[in-house]
C-alpha cells in the first residue's frame, strides 16, 4: 500500500515554526534549500530516509505525516 505524504501540513507547520527553506534544507541533508522546496511543493518526493528528520524538526508524529 502506498501511502500519500501531507505536504500541506508539512508546509503549513514549516510556516508556523519560523523556518525557511534552507532551514529544513541543512536539517535534512540536501544541497540546497531548492532541494528541499521542490520535495515540500511535490515536484520531488521525499525520501523515506528523510522522513524521521523532518518528523523530528516539525515536531510531527511520523505517522501524522501520511495521509
């Protein structure tokens, strides 16, 4: 079963918190913070390896972030 990742809220508590793009882009690993608004804005996915760290930096429960 593939599960639909809630990029709105991801969006919409990235917001709330203050961060930016390159905020997240530095806590997830990427290159650049266009890495990270391309997987928020689904033009990328993202990876099941950086789901725990923007679990953890969004403060959301990992399976809150599924739809």
């Amino acid at each position: 079963m593939k599960r639909k990742i809630n990029l709105a809220l991801i969006r919409e508590k990235r917001l709330k918190l203050g961060y930016s793009n390159e905020d997240m882009a530095n806590s997830l690993g990427l290159a650049s913070p266009d890495k990270y608004f391309r997987r928020e804005h689904g033009t990328y996915k993202f990876q099941a390896t950086e789901l725990p760290a923007l679990s953890k930096k969004l403060g959301i429960p990992l399976e809150k972030i599924f739809v």
